[in-house]
C-alpha cells in the first residue's frame, strides 16, 4: 500500500519511509490502550473478584521502612492478608491493611523502634514509634504509643483472640464493615 500511495520514490528506496509507517502504527496502538485506560486500572478490578489472599505465617519482622513499602502495595492491590503463626516486630504492620485477618491463636510480638537493639535518639524514637503506630487501628495504635513502644529490649505478646478485641477481623468470620486504620499522625 505504501509503494501505491508513494511509489518507488527515495523515501521508500532510503527506508524512512517504512520506518514513518512503523513509529506511526506503533503511537496509534498506543494512543489506542490510552483511551481504553491505564491497564495496571483494568487488572486491578478484574483481580479483586478472585484474588487469592496472602498468608503470612511465622514472620519475625524487619525494617519498618521495607515493610511500609510493602504494605502500600498490598493496600493498592486490595490483595486479602491473612496472619497465622507468628508474627513479630515490623509484621504487625500489616494489621494497617483494611482486608487482614488473624486467626485466633497467632501470636503477635510488639515492641517499639530500635536499631537492631540499640536505643534511638529521641527524635527518630518518636518519628518511628508514630510511623508504626500509624499502621494499626485507633484502639491498638493507642495501646501501642502508651505500653508496647517502650519495650525495646523484649516482646510483648498478643494473641490473635486479644487483636480481635482490638478490632482486628478474624480469619474465617463473617465480614464486618470496614475499619479505620492509623492514628492521622
């Protein structure tokens, strides 16, 4: 079709031709997924019906900042969290999510911002108690900023039964509306 349009003409002879054509095709295709959408939009809510949930079993923690990163795409994936097993220190933080579940007898491990054991000046003790705190909801984020945070030196010890006091929805129970998350620190 370009040689009927075009001819035989030094644009075709030279190759740009063919190449204008190929850069052309290629904005219109995508100028065509433009206006279908994002498609990372599209797979989100074709994966939500049916998405299988992430258990999270025996995990001992780990960089509060990794894991804030982390729990920021599974907010939004809307990818279901179940806890089970263990789940100690930075783990805890995915209580933020609005779809994690605990079964009763996980057992969770709080305690507040070190590095590595070490105590942290004041202010970074603040900023990273408020930061993990900020990745629960109201009732246990203020059990946290008042109790568990000044432990840094040993765990304490809640059981998934003790969460769900807490507002933490059980693994396996019937929906419950959804929860306010974080403190707005």
């Amino acid at each position: 079709m370009v040689t009927q349009i075009f001819g035989r003409g030094p644009l075709v002879r030279a190759g740009v031709l063919p190449c204008l054509v190929q850069v052309l095709t290629t904005l219109a295709l995508i100028a065509g997924l433009a206006l279908a959408g994002p498609a990372e939009a599209q797979s989100t809510r074709r994966s939500n019906y049916a998405m299988a949930p992430l258990v999270v079993r025996d995990d001992p923690g780990g960089r509060v900042d990794h894991r804030a990163a982390e729990i920021a795409k599974l907010r939004k994936s809307g990818q279901p969290v179940e806890l089970r097993g263990e789940c100690f220190s930075a783990c805890t933080m995915y209580l933020a999510l609005p779809n994690a579940c605990t079964a009763r007898n996980t057992m969770f491990g709080f305690h507040g911002p070190s590095y590595y054991g070490a105590p942290l000046p004041k202010f970074d003790f603040e900023y990273w108690s408020k930061i993990i705190a900020s990745h629960y909801p109201p009732k246990l984020a203020q059990w946290y900023m008042t109790k568990a945070r000044y432990k840094t030196n040993r765990m304490v010890r809640l059981s998934g039964a003790e969460l769900i006091k807490f507002g933490i929805a059980e693994c396996g129970a019937a929906p419950r509306p959804a929860r306010q998350t974080g403190t707005g620190a």
